[in-house]
C-alpha cells in the first residue's frame, strides 16, 4: 500500500537554512545539507527546500545547494521559490532537484506549468498555492510570501493547474502559517477532494496531532511541517510511530 | 566499468556515487561509448516519455542500449528507463518505445490520486537476483503517472498496488528494471544498487 508522506521543509535564504514566523525575523538556522543529512538519515519520505532569497544576484546559490544535496543524499527532494522559466526548470533537474515547486511564476503565466509538464512529466512538477480565507466563505491565492492577493479563487485555480499538467500541489494556508494551531483542514479538504492529484498540506503544525489531522480531516497525500521537526521538537520516527498507531499507513 | 546514460534530464552523480561506494567502478557517459569494456550499463529515468525518446534516438543511445543488451551483459533500467523499454507508450499520444521486450506502457486509470508519489511496497513475484537480502513487500520511492504491462507476465519480478496490481520490477535474461528509484530510496534502495553491481562483476569474473 502507498505509505502517507512525512515532509520536512527548509526555508533557504543564499545558501542557508532560515527560520522565521511569517516570513519576518529570520534567524540562521544552518547548513542546508547538514539538515538533509539529518532528515536522510532519519528516513524522511522526501524533503521540501523553498528559496526565499529576495536579491537576485544570489538566487544562483541555490543550483550549487542542490547539487550540492543531491550527490550526498538518497531522499527525493523537491526546490521551489524563485523558478520562473523552464530553462530554470531544467537547469535545477539538472542540478539534482527531483521536482520543482512553481508558485507566483505558474499565476503570472500558467503555460509554464503546461511546458514544465511536457518536458519533465506531471510528476516533477508541483504547484504550491499559498491561499488564504475571505469574508466569502471561500479562498484566495496569494503571492509574493502572502502580501498579494491575486483574486484567484483557491479551488478553481487548483483546477486549473492539474488541468494544465501540475503533478503535485502544495497547499500553504497563510492564516495558519506559522501558528503552531494545525493546519486549516476545511481548506485542505476542500481542494484535495476538488482534484485527482496528490495534495500536500503545509502551514500551522505545531503538535503531531495537527499532522494526523491533515491525513484523516484534511484527505491530503503528504503532510509538511517546518519548525517542529527544525528546532527537533519531535523526530520523524515518533511522528510515524504515531501515524501507525493511529491507522495511518506510513513507511516501515 | 559500469556506465549510467545520461540523456539530458537530472542530477546522475548518486547513482554513480551508489556504485563507488560498494567499491565498483562508475561514470556518466552523454554520448556512446565502446561497449566492450563494460560491465554494466543503466538506464535512468527523468522526464517525459517522448522527448526522452528521442533524446536517445539523437544521441545514438538506442542502438548502443540495443547491442549492449544484446551482448547478455547485464542491463538495469531505471522508472522512465523501465518504460523506454518497452513496446510504446500513451504518453502525450502514443509514443515508440525501444521495443526491447513486448508490452505497452499506460497511465493509471484508478480511483486514486494520480501521479503515484511516495514509497509503496514491492511485493515478489519471483526470485529475482536484484532482490537478494532484501525482505518482501519492503518499502521503495515512485513517482510516476504510466505503467507497464509486459505481454509474458513471467518477466515481472515484483508488483506493488496502487488502485491495482501493476508490474514495479522485472528480470529477463540480463535485462533488470525497476519502476521505483533505488537511488532514491535509502539504505534499502542501495541494496539493489549493490546487488546489480554484483551482478555485473559476476558476470565480468566469468
């Protein structure tokens, strides 16, 4: 049976590991291949690095990390932040990225997502939707970490990218995002139940219940969680202990 | 010398690490070599069906991977190198494949979230030497939206279930392929990187 996924997130700012609450008050936080050693070793069923680097004569850091990671480690990874054309689709499947996570390029042109898809296969690619709850009763997709909304409705455009060939979405909820109070569930249901790809729930976790959560209320595919795994709060191992004893199929 | 066929797509440097640290000698070749020397020759897998195919057509990769395999040296395809494999594919239309062993290659037509990611469980068939110290239904990574489905079941080694049973692994005379990635499924993956360079220095050795 296909085990449920268990993902740690790295944010990187040129080259190193960041943590901050809401994209403000950053701290170093390490090396990032030290980290992915770590999270190797540890059995994570893959491992997310998302590139925050704001100045664009440092974004190249990151190919090297990724080179970097992928001759040392035998976990999948996937890169997002920052990629905005194909050519830098391929240069970091080159590099070593086993997917690549598109998120403001995909909204300011979708047809991205459609050539990433032809050249790579739905598979590598992974749209990450940063959605946000409205006096709707519904969800709008924002970008640029949060600060604007793009008036696309969450649901439809999650719609509109397994149409145009996204393989994976990653789903961040910018109310619950650095919360600690678990993931919004309503909004992960809703979108998981909409499409027929794999959907990955990120943004809130701050106990291992929030993680079970996202599998049994939210239907999701693959859970993310950034801080708590960081700062070793918890290990993997006693999330997947736990995922077992409460009925969740999760790798041996 | 075992070579690992770089056709333009992805980072190969593990799988060529992998064999180096069980001691057998690796390297990424882009363009074909003499076949002579070699022990071994894998098959990766990145990218669409396709525009892999003729990646490899381009770059003389095809005949290369045709007189290798027919030099009964073995062979190891990789996820997308599994499929290549075979007859054709449905992949943005239909596509020829290699059409080295019978068989069609199709996308999952399941009641389940498509592509298929994460680590699933393969279940054997029959003895495989790829498999060997390694316990059944042990968990490897996929990440694949197509399937293949060999004309002569016996060439499939282990299944795995998504929505259905469908081949993960086969073995045919000196052709192995696995529809997961060994290289990217931790200790238990690089177990069947160790036991395919066993086999290519068994088969030197003779």
């Amino acid at each position: 049976m296909l085990a449920k996924r268990i993902i740690p997130c790295l944010d990187i700012d040129q080259g190193r590991v960041v943590k901050g609450v809401n994209f403000v008050n950053l701290v170093d936080a390490g090396d990032p291949l030290e980290n992915a050693m770590y999270y190797d070793g540890e059995g994570a069923d893959e491992i997310i690095f998302l590139d925050i680097t704001a100045s664009s004569d440092r974004r190249d850091i990151i190919y090297d990390m990724a080179r970097n990671v992928a001759d040392n480690i035998y976990t999948p990874f996937t890169i997002g932040g920052g990629l905005r054309t194909v050519e830098d689709m391929i240069r970091m499947v080159k590099a070593g990225a086993d997917k690549v996570s598109l998120n403001s390029a995909a909204v300011k042109n979708p047809e991205i997502v459609r050539d990433g898809a032809r050249v790579f296969g739905s598979q590598c690619i992974v749209v990450s939707i940063d959605a946000k709850s409205n006096n709707k009763g519904s969800f709008d997709v924002y970008v640029k970490g949060g600060r604007e909304n793009t008036g696309l409705d969450a649901l439809e455009w999650a719609k509109r990218v397994e149409e145009l060939g996204a393989g994976e979405i990653m789903l961040t909820s910018m109310d619950r995002d650095g919360t600690r109070q678990g993931y919004d569930l309503e909004l992960t249901q809703r979108v998981s139940d909409a499409v027929s790809i794999p959907v990955i729930a990120s943004g809130g976790v701050g106990e291992k219940r929030h993680l079970l959560e996202g599998f049994t209320k939210g239907k999701a595919s693959a859970v993310l969680a950034a801080s708590i795994f960081h700062f070793r709060e918890i290990s993997i191992q006693e999330v997947r202990d736990y995922l077992r004893e409460n009925k969740i199929p999760v790798k041996s | 010398m075992i070579q690992i066929i770089d056709y333009g797509r992805g980072n190969l440097n593990n799988v060529v690490k992998s064999f180096m640290n069980f001691g057998y000698q690796a390297e990424i070749i882009d363009q074909p070599k003499s076949i002579k020397d070699l022990s071994g020759l894998v098959l990766p897998g990145v990218g669409a069906f396709g525009d892999s195919m003729d990646s490899l057509n381009e770059k003389g990769f095809t005949s290369y991977i045709r007189d290798y395999i027919a030099s009964k040296k073995p062979f190891l395809g990789i996820c997308l190198g599994l499929q290549l494999i075979f007859e054709e594919s449905d992949e943005f239309g239909d596509q020829k494949g290699m059409g080295v062993l019978k068989g069609r290659v199709t996308r999952f037509d399941i009641d389940e979230k498509v592509p298929h990611i994460g680590w699933n469980q393969a279940e054997f068939k029959k003895e495989s030497r790829l498999f060997k110290g390694i316990p059944d239904e042990s968990y490897f990574y996929f990440v694949h939206s197509y399937y293949v489905t060999p004309e002569d079941p016996s060439v499939t080694t282990t299944t795995s279930h998504y929505g259905i049973d469908f081949t993960s692994a086969i073995e045919h005379e000196n052709i192995y392929a696995t529809q997961f990635h060994p290289e990217k499924s931790q200790k238990i993956g690089l177990e069947v990187i160790k036991n395919f360079g066993e086999l290519c220095a068994h088969h030197t050795s003779r």
